[in-house]
C-alpha cells in the first residue's frame, strides 16, 4: 500500500511541475477590424474597425504575449497595432499562403502565446491547420467578431475555443 502511495505522490508531483504534460502553445486567430470601401486592394479600417481594434487591445493588453503576426495588409496590421503598442511588441510579417509559417512561429515561441491577424478566409485556414482537421469554413464577409483561440502540443493536434468581441 505504502509503495502504491509513493507512486502515486511522484505521478501527481510530476503533472503539477510539468514533467508529464506537454508543452502548448496559444495562438490566438482574429480576422481583421470592419475594413474601408475606398476602391483600394489595400484599405484601412472604418471608424468601427478602429473602435474593434481598440477593444481587441483591451483584451489582450495584460496578457503574457510571445509575439503578434499579421498579413502585409493594412486593414489586418491597423487590426493589431494599437496591441502592439501598448504591448510594445512588434509587429511581425507572415504569409498566409500555405501553413509552413505555423512550424516557424512554434520553433520560435513554443509555450507561449501568439496573435495572428489574419482574413475571413486565412484565419479559418490557420485555424484548421492547428487543429489538424477542416472544422472552420471562410467566415462571411460580415463577420468581424470571431477570436478562435486554439491551443496546440503541436501543428495539427490541437483544440479551440470561439469568443465574440
């Protein structure tokens, strides 16, 4: 009995320490803020993306942040440069074509927690590829709200959580 006890204890003392729970890494999904119609490939955000953009920092201000990445765009780095300033990190470029960007952004900042700013069609993607199966379909054009929080040991076995902001 004593000996089934002993075990017991260092199987409990080694999941509370780490020593058998992986390493997860939080990457936090979020389509760019209410973009401008001004005839440009290239917009920025309307009055209500920029007020978006402002809550999406409130909500992440005070948190442990890795790093933030966001598309080349406009609208998806105007989406997360308010977070980044008050975080003082910098924003960091990625592609959205393909999902070989995900392993790099794990090397790079595995256990921690990442931001990627991305599109209605990009941040479903991204979001599958981390999940390793084709859960999330491209959000509709009106959609603005979505934050898929996904949680990952590594790219492809993972699990999500979906907040509105």
């Amino acid at each position: 009995m004593k000996r089934v006890l002993f075990f017991a204890l260092i199987i409990f003392a080694c999941s509370q320490t780490g020593f058998a729970q992986e390493k997860l890494t939080t990457f936090v999904l979020i389509r760019h803020a209410e973009k401008a119609s001004d005839g440009t490939r290239d917009p920025g955000l309307t009055t209500e993306g920029e007020a978006r953009a402002e809550r999406l920092k409130e909500l992440f201000k005070n948190a442990d942040l890795a790093a933030i990445y966001s598309t080349p765009y406009k609208r998806t780095r105007s989406t997360v440069a308010p977070l980044a300033k008050a975080t003082s990190l910098e924003i960091k470029e990625y592609n959205p074509r393909g999902t070989a960007f995900l392993n790099d952004i794990m090397k790079a900042h595995a256990g921690g927690t990442i931001i990627i700013s991305g599109h209605s069609n990009t941040t479903p993607f991204v979001a599958n590829a981390l999940l390793g199966n084709d859960q999330f379909k491209q959000l509709d054009e009106s959609e603005y709200n979505k934050i898929f929080v996904v949680t990952v040991s590594e790219v492809g076995k993972g699990t999500v959580t979906m907040l509105n902001y």
